[in-house]
C-alpha cells in the first residue's frame, strides 16, 4: 500500500512549473538583496557578523567579495528557471545560501530557514525533465511523469511550516490582540492603509485569521469544494503580508506552492500548453525505494521534533529564546532591552566599559541587547580582542529585556562571567535569569 502511495507515477507540471517559479524568485531575492543594500548592510559594513554558534569559520568574503557570492546565487537562480544544468545549479545554490545562512543572524528570518530546506529538497527532486534546456539537450532525460512522493514531500513541509505557526499563535499576548498591536504601530505612516491598521478591530481580524488560515490553509487547498476559496484567500493573505511586513520573496513563493494543489493538466494547459499527458500506470516500484522511505523518513521526523524542542528547556522560549529558531514561530513577539558590558582584567582587575558603538552597528546593538546568544557571543568576542592584546578577562553584563508590552526585567545573571561559560545547545543556560512572575507578558505555546 505504501509502496503504491509513494512511486506510482504521475504528470510532473506540478513540479515543472514551480521549479520555474522558484528560479526566478530566489534569482529576484539575490539580486535584490545587492540592488536594495541588504548584502552591504549585513554582511559588508559591520566588522563581524553573529554567526549560527559553531560556524565561527564562516565568515563574509573580504571587499566586495560578498556581491560576487549574490551574483554568481542569483545567476544559478537562472539557471535552474531555465533548467541548464540543474541538478547542480540547484545543488550549488543550496550549498551557497547555507553559507549566507549561517554566517549570520542579526537579520534572521524563518523565511530563509525555509528556503535552505526548500533549496535542497528541490536539488534532489526530478525538476529538470521537462522544459528544461537539460531535457533539450538530452532527450533521455525527458519526462513528463514523477513518482508521487515528490509532490506529497512538498506538501509535508508545508503542512509542518504552516501547522507550527499556528500553533505558536496560541498564547496570550496573540489571543488578546497586544501584539499585533505593537507590530501596526510602526505601520502608521503607510499609504492608504496606514490609519486603518492601527484600529483595535483590524487587531482582531489580523490575529484570528493568522490562526485559521496557517492551521486551515493546507488541508482547505487539498479539498477540491474549498481549493478556490483557500487560493483566493492566499493570494489576500500573502500580499497582506507582503505590502504590510517587507518580507522579501516568501509570499510570492507561498503563491507558488499552490501549483502543487492544482490537478496538473490544469496546471499544464496554463502554463506549458502542452496536450494531454497520458500516465503508465504500471507500477515500476525502485531498487532503492527503502532508501527514498528511510531519508524522508528521518528527514520528517526530524522536523517533527525540532519545533518542539523548547519544551525541553527550563522556563519559556518567548523569554529565554533557547529553541525559538528553526521553530516556525514567525511574528510572535517583539523584544527590547539594555544592556551594558563591563570588562575585568584578571590581573589587575582594571574595569572599563565597552562602547558598543565601536563595535557594532545599530541592529547588531539591538539584537545584543535582547538575545542572549547574541550577548554570549559578543562576550566571547572581546574575550579574543583582548587576547589579542595580551589581556586576558571577564566580562559581565548588566542586561535588562522586556517582551512585547511586558515590563523590563533582568536578563543575565550579572555575577557570571561571560566569557568564560560555553554555550550550551541542547540545554538551558542557568545564566539566563528565571522570568519574573510579576511580568505582565503571557506564556507562549
């Protein structure tokens, strides 16, 4: 029965047309991202980036360096739209966002999460057999069929991305409005629609339809009485999203996953006018198929479980943030704080205080001041600074954060030094102090 779900044949324009879509959107995110001044702000002008802890070594290319790595990122984006060499334009595209990635969070986003695992998902799906260059210039290749996994491992992911989000939605400060509250507020001076997003009742229709259209969405496309309802509700919501939170290319390829919910000669007639494919249906199951079920196996449980891994952590993820990333949980909160370093030589014990102007730039000092990863790391950078002059140190926090309306409360333990602690992965850091039970916040999911 298995076996028969998962490698019995079907028409590939599905897949076809959004491998052509999604070179096109993730050639438009690295040429937009030189072309609007991400790359230079990011990963040009600050003296060091926050990288994911452990890929210390990944570091921005010196000079422009990191323009040729966007360029050459939105080249092979072409490339796999056209379909010319695909399995390694995709392959290598996968490779070199991992590497943007992971060398720095200060401008973290889930969306770019998704896109590392879509980048290697689609590296190894069957995208390039047909209107492809690849399929043209080796007829062999051509196809116009695909085992039906690939289009269910797709769906999976979704189902998983959007089932989390709104799950995570499920807290006070979301189920009472004050978040999107504090999110509208920057919101005020857009056209036409700015005013409108400050009323308390578009609060409450942003938030309740954030919940049921992220828990909803999937299974409503998967129906066929529901399917143009829910893809006219997505082409509202994510443009929403889009005009509203400046989220780059991910509303448009959340557009482009809806090919996926179309029966596929549908999908053929608009978009490859090409006739009517006639599918084998003799099934033709693989020497490896118990390999193909072990990956996605491992690979599905694995992001079963990762979302849920803050449950393991003492206290709350929207407090500590330990398991927040890689989580799904978009939009949830916002996060300010203040925090002040002081550096202790062992030797003499002089005391100096760091101007993190000298430092940092100003969204490297926000993210310090409200993360403590980020705290922790800039510690531990210091730390190498002063070696480098011969000085070996402590360094101390004082590091007040609140959430969302909240009021601010002690961050980090002020008697540990920083500098000397590892980070701990897979369980909590005692440095991070306890919520305050006077806080006003609500716990998360």
């Amino acid at each position: 029965m298995l076996n028969r779900f998962l490698f019995k044949r079907i028409d590939n324009a599905q897949l076809i047309v959004f491998r052509i879509f999604y070179g096109l959107l993730v050639s438009a995110e690295c040429y937009g991202a030189i072309a609007t001044g991400w790359v230079r702000r990011t990963l040009i002008e600050p003296q060091f980036t926050f990288n994911f802890i452990g890929f210390e070594w990944l570091q921005p290319l010196p000079g422009n360096g990191m323009y040729i790595y966007f360029a050459i990122m939105g080249t092979l984006g072409i490339l796999i739209t056209l379909g010319y060499k695909y399995r390694f334009s995709a392959l290598a595209f996968a490779f070199m966002w991992t590497g943007v990635y992971l060398m720095q969070k200060t401008s973290y986003n889930n969306h770019y999460y998704l896109l590392m695992l879509l980048a290697y998902i689609m590296a190894f799906l069957p995208a390039g057999r047909d209107a492809s260059l690849d399929a043209k210039l080796n007829p062999k290749l051509h196809s116009h069929t695909m085992p039906n996994w690939v289009r269910w491992t797709i769906i999976l992911q979704l189902f998983i991305v959007y089932t989390y989000a709104s799950v995570a939605k499920l807290y006070g400060d979301w189920l009472d409005f004050s978040i999107i509250d504090i999110l509208m507020r920057s919101k005020d001076d857009y056209p036409l629609i700015g005013g409108l997003l400050q009323l308390k009742w578009v609060h409450k229709i942003v938030a309740i339809f954030g919940i049921l259209f992220d828990l909803l969405i999937v299974p409503a496309l998967l129906w066929k009485p529901t399917r143009k309802i829910a893809f006219g509700l997505s082409i509202f919501f994510h443009l929403f999203n889009s005009y509203v939170f400046r989220i780059g290319i991910f509303p448009y390829l959340s557009l482009a996953f809806i090919v996926f919910f179309f029966e596929p000669q549908t999908i053929r007639n608009i978009f490859l006018r090409t006739k009517n494919i006639v599918v084998d249906q003799v099934l033709t199951i693989p020497k490896h198929r118990n390999i193909i079920i072990g990956i996605l196996g491992i690979y599905f449980v694995v992001q079963l479980v990762l979302p849920l891994r803050h449950y393991a952590f003492k206290d709350d993820v929207l407090w500590t943030e330990e398991g927040h990333r890689l989580s799904w949980r978009m939009m949830l909160r916002s996060r300010s704080g203040t925090i002040r370093y002081r550096v202790v030589n062992k030797e003499t014990d002089k005391v100096s205080f760091i101007d993190l102007d000298d430092y940092l730039t100003k969204k490297q000092r926000r993210r310090v001041a409200c993360y403590p990863d980020f705290a922790w790391q800039f510690a531990q950078h210091l730390k190498k600074e002063y070696a480098k002059k011969g000085e070996d140190i402590q360094v101390f926090v004082t590091n007040k954060v609140k959430v969302n309306s909240g009021e601010y409360h002690e961050f980090i333990d002020p008697k540990v030094d920083l500098a000397s602690v590892p980070w701990k992965h897979f369980a909590h850091n005692e440095w991070i102090l306890p919520r305050q039970p006077t806080d006003s916040t609500k716990t998360s999911d």
